[in-house]
C-alpha cells in the first residue's frame, strides 16, 4: 500500500469541493439554463481537464497540460453561466483559479481572476444590471475577487514553498557529499603523511640500528655480547619489518563507503532514500570520490526532476567491479536527454573504464559498473 502522498489527497480535497458547489445543480434541486444531463456532462469534461492538468505534471509544463488547463476553464465558465449563479456554483472558478498557477505564469492566474468576475456577473443575466439585484451583484462580485485573490496567493506560496524544499534538499545534498570528499581527502592526505614520517624517521633510523648491531656483532664474534647483540638485531630487523608492514597497510587503507554515502543522503524525506553497500567493499580513494559524486548527482537528479517519493541505492561488488544501481519511483522519462550532471556522471565512470546506463521506465533508474582496478 502506498504512504500518504499530498498531492493525490490534495486532487481529493480539489474534487470534494466541486462536488459540493455543483452538489444543488448536479441532483436537480438547482435549475439550469441547458438539459440536466448536458449539465452533468459539462461538469465532467471540467473534473477530468482538471485534474489531467495537474495530474503527475513534472516541472517543465507540457502543451496538452496547458491545454487541458484551458479546457477546464472553459467547461467552469460554461457551468456558471448555464446554472445561473445561483448557491456556491461560482466556488468552482475558485478552484480553477487555485490550479492555475501550477501551470500559467502568475499574471495568467491574475487575468483569469478578472475574466471570472465578468462571467459571475453574466451569469445573472440583464437583472444583474437593475437596481433591485445591483446591491446583492456587487457584494457578490467583491466577495469572489477577494476568495479567488486569497486562493490564487495561497497556490503562490505552496509552490514556493515546494522550489524551497527541493532548493534545500539538493543545497543539503551538495554539502554533505563536499563534506564527505573534504574529510576523505583529510583522512588520506593524513595516512600518507604518517606513512612517510614512519618510512623517513623510524623505519631509516631502525635500518641503521640493524647495520650498527650487525656490524657489532661481526666485529668481535667470541665476546660475552656476542648473543645479546644477535639478539637486538633480530628485533631490530622485525620492528624494521613491522613498520614497512605498517606503512604499506596506511598507504592502501580504505574508508568506510556505506557510511560515506550514508552521511550523504541522511536526513532527506522526499525523497526517502534506501541505501545498500555491500559488506566489506573497500573502494581505492578515487573509486570512492567516484561513487560518492555519483550518488549526489543521481540524488540531486532525482529531487529536481523526478517529484519521486522514494529511492533506491545499491553498491555491489560483482565479478572485476563495482555496480551502482539507483532507481526512483517518480515519473520517469519517455525521451531520456541525459543534461549536464548525467553527462558528466557518465563521463567519469568512463574515465575510469566503467559505463553508465540509463532508463527511463518505471520511475529513473541508473546503472553504473566501474573495474575495481
């Protein structure tokens, strides 16, 4: 079962006052200027242009989105004139008016505000011009400007808010996958400045030792120090032996990659990311600079672009390699043009001679392999 989604409850809420406003006209207990059933026809082309508009719309707008937007304005002015105003019928331009700015600029919600008046105001009919209705016209005129302007701002702000989110999260993203590479590049500049100073001072003065006892212990073999000073050079050679040992293991460390990457995408609730590292894979440090960049760019491309809801991350070592796989359950893309971030993603597993796929199907998945060598 799916987790609670917004904006699906938010197309109910949408749905459940249309139904009210239209409730009296809808069951016949209001009269309208056209046969009922046209009517009830008429409401329906407005509930599915509507809700085809802002149904699962990625950001960048489509033109049968506008389109059906425009339907759905069209089929609301029709249903106000034709019920002749009357009850809260006209509540329906405020809904249209509250969807408009998820698909027009802000100065088409604007100008829809007005025309919407124009049609409240024809929906009377030549009385709306006699003195005895002129009154209750303009109260009933500036009460629609004002909850149409109150919705219209109310829309504004939710989508602000949104770009805000998703501004944050790819911002939280960014910062913690530089924090992770800062510190990577911290701990690995500090191993290998303790593996020099082990190698430059201890390890070449424990050489000399070892020369000096050696030397010792040739230069006068039957003496009573004779054992003493084998026995000091065969410890000197091992603690020379160790300190080799341990420069190599410092050199050749590697860091923890499932909690690299788990720091990188803490935090984050939409999308909510599932992250999967196999045990014991140890990555070389630009290996992991690679696998970190890439789950900031397949993250941060997700949160622009996909409006998914959760993502999966899997790091696998299989056969010579390493393979990422990342998947989301938003929209997906039925032409993948890969942008910059994808290109460049792509363009440093290759570098490394790995490759990158891409799929669009059923959410956005990525797949990415990389020689561990």
């Amino acid at each position: 079962m799916r987790r609670f989604d917004p904006e699906v409850w938010s197309g109910v809420a949408m749905l459940a006052v249309l139904l009210i406003a239209a409730g009296p006209s809808l069951s016949g207990v209001a009269p309208t200027r056209i046969p009922q059933g046209w009517w009830i026809a008429l409401f329906c082309a407005m509930v599915l242009a509507l809700l085809g508009a802002v149904w699962d719309a990625p950001p960048e707008r489509l033109p049968w989105q506008r389109a059906a937007f425009g339907l759905g304005v069209l089929t609301s002015w029709a249903l106000v004139i034709t019920g002749m105003g009357i009850g809260l019928l006209p509540v329906v331009l405020v809904v249209v008016v509250s969807v408009g700015p998820y698909l027009a600029p802000t100065w088409v919600g604007f100008t829809l505000t007005a025309l919407n008046l124009v049609v409240i105001a024809a929906s009377f009919g030549p009385r709306a011009w006699s003195a005895a209705w002129m009154t209750e016209v303009s109260i009933m005129l500036g009460f629609y400007l004002l909850i149409q302007v109150a919705a219209l701002l109310s829309s504004l702000a939710l989508l602000r808010e949104q770009r805000s989110r998703r501004e944050l999260a790819e911002a939280h993203v960014e910062l913690q996958a530089q924090a992770e590479l800062l510190a990577e590049s911290a701990r690995s500049g500090e191993r290998l400045r303790i593996s020099r100073d082990l190698h430059d001072l201890i390890g070449h003065q424990l050489a000399v030792l070892t020369l000096e006892l050696e030397a010792a212990k040739h230069r006068d073999p039957g003496s009573a120090a004779a054992p003493h000073i084998e026995r000091a050079g065969h410890v000197a050679r091992e603690l020379l032996s160790d300190v080799r040992t341990t420069v190599g293991e410092l050199r050749g460390a590697r860091s923890d990659l499932r909690g690299t990457l788990q720091r990188v995408v803490q935090d984050l609730t939409r999308p909510s990311v599932a992250l999967e590292v196999d045990d014991g894979l140890e990555p070389d440090e630009e290996r992991t600079v690679l696998l970190i960049r890439a789950v900031q760019e397949i993250v941060t491309n997700t949160i622009r672009h996909a409006d998914a809801r959760e993502l999966r991350i899997e790091v696998r070592a299989e056969g010579e390699g390493i393979v990422l796989r990342a998947r989301d359950d938003g929209r997906g893309a039925r032409e993948l043009r890969p942008g910059n971030g994808l290109r460049g993603l792509r363009e440093r597993f290759e570098s490394l001679g790995g490759d990158v796929a891409f799929d669009g199907s059923r959410g956005f998945g990525v797949t990415a392999k990389v020689p561990t060598a």
